[in-house]
C-alpha cells in the first residue's frame, strides 16, 4: 500500500487535512488524490527532511471530501480508518512510498469513568475554542474514552516517540493515564 510519511498524527476515528507540497504533489498524487482511495498515513519527526526509517505503525487513511489545489501544494481531507503494521518499506522507481503491512487491532471503544471524564470536558473545551480543528468532528464522541484519548494523542505537540509509545499499547489504559498525569502537570486540569 502507499505510503505518505507526515508530521500530522492521524488514528482511527480521526479527520484532518493534509497538505502535499507542490514538489511532492507530482509524484506522490497521481496514486492517492482520488475521493475514497485509501494509503497509510506514517508519522515521521518535524525534522526529518528525508525518509529512510518511518515508525513501524501507520494509519491507513480514506481520502474524506476534497482535492483543492493551492499555491502550497494539494490539501486532502482524510480519515482515519485502522491502524497497520509496516512490515517491508521500499521505495518504487518512481520515488513513491510502498509498504507491506498488516492489520493491527484498533482500540475497543471504552466508556467515560470518573477518571477520564476530565479529558472529555477539556478536550470538548479545546474544541471549541480551536475551530479550525472543532469542525473536523461535526459528531464527537465525549463518551468514548478510547475516542477522546486518540484525538488527545492527535492534538497535543507530544515527540513522535512517546506519541508511537502510545498508540502501539493493546489498549487505551495507559494513554489515559499518561494524558490525564500530563494535564494536570501542566495545569490544563
């Protein structure tokens, strides 16, 4: 499957828009622009300017709406649909990323508990007050906290390696935990 290694983390459930840049948008559109195609979305570290090792967990993403064209490059609203495994990463000859991957279990959804509530309430806060990011999710889910961790996960400006820590745990306990520890810590809560 194509790969397209971005400093946005997307996980099943989530929405964003992606913007290729003009001098990628050649070669890495013509096999991913179109509406309902799907490819794997890798996080890879702000300051990685060229890919020679992504992490070894991606989320396969479905292109949502739209294709606009802009003077930065080609923006694509995508959606998080499963998480993979990359098993193998080759680079085609005509410079595209391909993967073969493996279907990893996505987290159960897990309902709100007095402990996790908070996390619900400030991140419904955060949404509304960043609408930019609010009107990707028209129908949030606050009493799912496997949902309201990974946008969590998503939003924060975490380092890409406590980031795949995370997402690469069978279940959403340990975020929730990590997120709740960190927001308080920083006073958000």
């Amino acid at each position: 499957m194509n790969v397209y290694p971005s400093t946005t983390h997307l996980l099943p459930g989530g929405h964003a828009s992606l913007t290729v840049p003009r001098d990628h948008s050649r070669d890495t559109l013509p096999a991913i622009a179109q509406k309902n195609d799907v490819f794997v979305l890798c996080m890879k570290d702000k300051d990685m300017s060229e890919v020679t090792t992504l992490a070894a967990i991606g989320t396969v993403v479905r292109i949502a709406d739209k294709v606009q064209h802009s003077n930065e490059g080609i923006s694509l609203d995508v959606e998080g649909c499963y998480k993979v495994e990359l098993l193998d990463l080759t680079r085609t000859n005509d410079n595209l990323l391909f993967a073969e991957i493996r279907r990893a279990a996505n987290w159960a959804p897990c309902p709100i508990s007095p402990s996790s509530g908070i996390l619900a309430s400030k991140l419904e806060d955060f949404l509304l007050s960043v609408p930019e990011i609010g009107q990707h999710y028209p129908a949030p889910d606050f009493s799912d906290a496997t949902w309201v961790v990974q946008r969590w996960i998503e939003i924060l400006p975490l380092d890409t390696v406590h980031k795949r820590m995370l997402i690469s745990q069978p279940t959403s306990e340990l975020a929730q935990r990590f997120l709740s520890k960190l927001l308080l810590s920083e006073n958000w809560i």
